[in-house]
C-alpha cells in the first residue's frame, strides 16, 4: 500500500462552498485510496470523501489544504485534487 501527501491554497473566491465541496467529494471518490483533508495549520483531518465533514470545515479563500492518502492509486488521488484545487475548482469564482 502507498500514501502520499500534497498541498494546494484555496484561491477561489468564495472559499469550499457548496459546488466546491461537491466536486471535491465526488472526485475523491473516483479513487480507492483513503483520502483525508484538512485546513492548514490546525484543521482536524476529515473524510474527504464525505460532502458533509468537508462543507463542515467552512474553509475560505487562502487557506491551504492538506490531503494525505493512503492505498494503490494514493499519489493519482493526491495529485487530481490537488489540481482541482488549483483550478479554481473548475469555477470563474
């Protein structure tokens, strides 16, 4: 089994609101590895497979996010949401 780790600032506008959250969650799904997020520097870890611990951290623009994954495609997971993060996820906000 592998882990990884990654970080990424939330630059949009509105923070991890709803749709954010949803495409997170849905995302982190699509991967068979544990997938935990928290909010940098001392956001308790959360499922990020669950729409409701991940709207419950209420994260706004600038925070950083730090995902840690456990499990075969662990690094793809880490990497994908990431990379949603840094796009804005995927909105104009």
């Amino acid at each position: 089994m592998s882990a990884a780790s990654g970080r990424a600032t939330i630059t949009h506008a509105a923070g991890l609101h709803a749709r954010p959250a949803v495409r997170l969650t849905k995302l982190a799904k699509t991967f068979a590895a544990e997938v935990r997020l928290r909010g940098l520097p001392d956001g308790a870890p959360v499922d990020a497979k669950s729409i409701v611990k991940v709207m419950g951290l209420k994260l706004r623009a600038g925070t950083i996010l730090a995902f840690d994954a456990e499990g075969d495609d662990a690094e793809a997971a880490v990497e994908a949401l990431t990379a949603l993060v840094e796009r804005r996820f995927d909105e104009d906000g």
